[in-house]
C-alpha cells in the first residue's frame, strides 16, 4: 500500500516537476537606465547543476555556477562579478540581474518562434558609417550589417572595439536590434529614410544617422578613426616600461630574464571590460602557438579598487581563458596614463603594444574588433598574427 500511494503521489507531482523545468530557450529583458532591452538565452541542467547561458552571437556566454531549486533561480557568472537571480511563476521568470553594484530589473518567457515574413522589408545589409563626436577623439564608427529578410544582425565598431552582437527584426517601420551578453547592454532603433540613410537611435537617447561607406567620404563624413594609429609612444626609440605585481604579490618586470631579448605583447585591460573578454581568447591562441619561438605576453590589468584588494573576478577571468602568461595589477581605470606615462593617447580598453626583441614598441592597436565584426574579426587576427611572425623572425637566436 505504501508503494501504491508512494507512486501516486510521484505521478501527480510530475506535471509540477516538468513545468518548472527551465531547459530550453527564453526570450528575455533587462531594464537599464528606463530602457528595456529584449535579448535571448537559454538554460541548460536542473537542480544545483543548472546552467544559464546569455549569447554574443554563436558565442555562448555560461554561469560558472548555478542552481534552480523550490522555484527560485540563481546563477552566477565569476568572471563578470555578475549574479541572475529570479523567481518562477506561471512559466515565466522575474528577478535581477547584479553587476558590479548596478541592478537590472529582469524578466523572461520561454522562447516563440517569429511569425514575420521577408514581405516589404527594406534592405540595409553592408557596411556604414555613423557620424559623431566621441569622447574619444572619432568623428565616425562603423555599422556592420547582416540580413535575412526581417531578421538582421549587426555590431557598431569604434576605436576600443564592439558593441557585441545586436539582434533583431523589423516592425512597424524599423529594425528593433538589441545585444546583452551579460555585459553590454544596448538598444538600437533603426528607421531607413528616403534619402538612403539610416536615423538611429540609441538607448532611447542618443540620435544619429549612418550613410553607406562607399557614399561617407561624398557626403564629407571623416574616416573612422585607425586603431593602428590612434596610440603611439612618445619616444619610440626608448624600451617600453613596465614593473607592476602579479595576482600573488610578487613584481614583474620588462627586465626580467623572461622578456629580454623576446617578442613580447604587452596587453593593457581589465576583467571589467567586455572588449578585453573578446581578445583574450586571442592572445591565449597566440601564446600557445609562439611561445616557443620566444613570444611573451604580459597582461596589465586596471581594476576597480575593490578588486585590486581582492581580485577574485580578474582570477575567474584568467580561469576562464585558460590564461598561462603572467597578469599584472597596475591600478585603477583612471590611473592609465599614469601608470603608464610612456604612451601618447593611451585612452582605450583594451590597447595592445607589440615589442620586437628589442624591447621597442614596434606597433600599437588600440581596441578589439571582436566576432561580432565578421571580415573586420578575420582581417585584425590575420594582421597581428603576420606581425608576430615578422617581430620573431628579426634578429631572431641561431639554432644550434
């Protein structure tokens, strides 16, 4: 009898059980400063083996932890400092999304597929250029854009680097295109004109108009601003400088045996800064490759004041890539220039110096054009990977 009733009462649970089951795709939204940003996830797991991933395009951006017990979700993400946390009801999902001291209102609803057909929808695939003055020193960035009928991707690109992947269709006039990654929140309203140009607007607030690349420079829009020139050093025939401590106390230095008479990439950024997310995978791939051909690569990162006393999201940032070579903790974000004196217009996050053997900055890139960016992606991997090559090739040690 105690079977019989023990199975019942399994039997009746189980509809409850399979309801709250959050495997599958959601549609879900932040708020931000007012603004509602509508973006798409998925969970993976149950119980305290749940995993919740936010997107960047293809790229999956998972919780290094996480759980989904007596209704209530919490999932965090270590190398974001970031924390999920919702309550389940009736099939959706309400709670808040925590970073870094900020809280975003959040919601979500599991995943419906678009009903919207490729009738009557204006075509605006191709590259374009916005017009602006940035804090920065730009006078234009790049719009990357990729169609398929009413569903479009997108990335803005600047001088530091992308705005992830924006997603979105169109309705009732305009592209709706939005990203959030767990970081970068952005909304994008893009209304086609008549004369051919784009009205943009950002988070609600910001105006702008994007023209075709191959139209900006007739219609006198200056070209966005070279990330390859954006840097420099103010004297480049000097060895670039850095002594900084590593994550356990112990100092680093350019003239530690390890660097002379090595390539060495010198990356400035921080665990804060979604740009540098992108690139490290990156620079992991290039020091596994050259390492042994006399590539060192040294991170110096600028953290928060709290994480400089106890740098535990910059710790599950190196675990995250899978960081080998040493990162240095230089400061707080507004000390950059001077920690680092030697450099001219050094402004961006993150910004990589390439030394030759001879401790000279021979090249300076400022910002990450990231997947979002497509050819620009392929393009920046395919220029620095030559010029690491070219940089060991000079003066490079006889083997014996």
């Amino acid at each position: 009898m105690t079977g019989r009733v023990s199975l019942a009462v399994l039997l009746a649970a189980a509809p409850t059980l399979v309801a709250q089951s959050l495997a599958g795709l959601w549609d879900a939204n932040v708020t931000v400063n007012g603004v509602d940003i509508p973006f798409r996830m998925e969970f993976s797991g149950s119980g305290p083996s749940l995993k919740a991933s936010f997107f960047n395009g293809y790229e999956k951006v998972t919780s290094t932890s996480g759980r989904f017990e007596n209704a209530a979700l919490v999932a965090s993400f270590d190398y974001y400092n970031s924390k999920l946390e919702a309550a389940w009801k009736d099939g959706r999902l309400q709670g808040a999304y925590r970073r870094d001291g900020r809280t975003y209102p959040f919601q979500a609803k599991r995943f419906s597929p678009s009903l919207l057909t490729g009738a009557d929808v204006p075509a605006i695939s191709g590259l374009w250029e916005v017009g602006l003055q940035s804090s920065k020193g730009e006078s234009a960035w790049r719009l990357i854009v990729r169609q398929s009928g009413p569903e479009v991707s997108a990335a803005i690109l600047r001088v530091d680097g992308d705005t992830g992947m924006l997603t979105g269709t169109y309705r009732d006039g305009k592209f709706i295109l939005s990203h959030f990654s767990g970081a970068r929140p952005s909304l994008f309203e893009v209304t086609p004109q008549k004369d051919g140009t784009l009205e943009i607007v950002q988070n609600g607030r910001n105006k702008m108009t994007a023209v075709r690349s191959a139209d900006a420079r007739a219609k006198g829009l200056p070209e966005p601003a070279d990330p390859s020139r954006h840097t420099s050093m103010q004297d480049p025939t000097e060895r670039f400088h850095f002594r900084f401590p590593d994550l356990d106390g112990h100092m680093v230095s350019d003239a530690d045996t390890r660097f002379l008479g090595k390539v060495v990439i010198v990356a400035i950024g921080g665990s804060w800064c979604p740009n540098c997310h992108d690139e490290a995978p990156f620079l992991v791939e290039l020091y596994r490759k050259y390492h042994a051909r006399g590539l060192e690569i040294v991170g110096l990162s600028f953290e928060e004041a709290e994480q400089l006393k106890d740098p535990a999201r910059l710790r599950a940032f190196i675990k995250r890539y899978g960081i080998e070579y040493p990162v240095l903790l230089v400061g707080e974000t507004s000390e950059l220039k001077d920690k680092l004196p030697q450099a001219v217009n050094l402004n961006a996050y993150p910004t990589t110096f390439f030394l030759g053997r001879d401790g000279r900055v021979r090249s300076v890139h400022a910002g990450f054009a990231g997947i979002a960016t497509a050819d620009f992606h392929r393009q920046l991997k395919e220029d620095v990977t030559a010029l690491v090559e070219r940089l060991l090739a000079e003066n490079a040690p006889s083997e014996r």
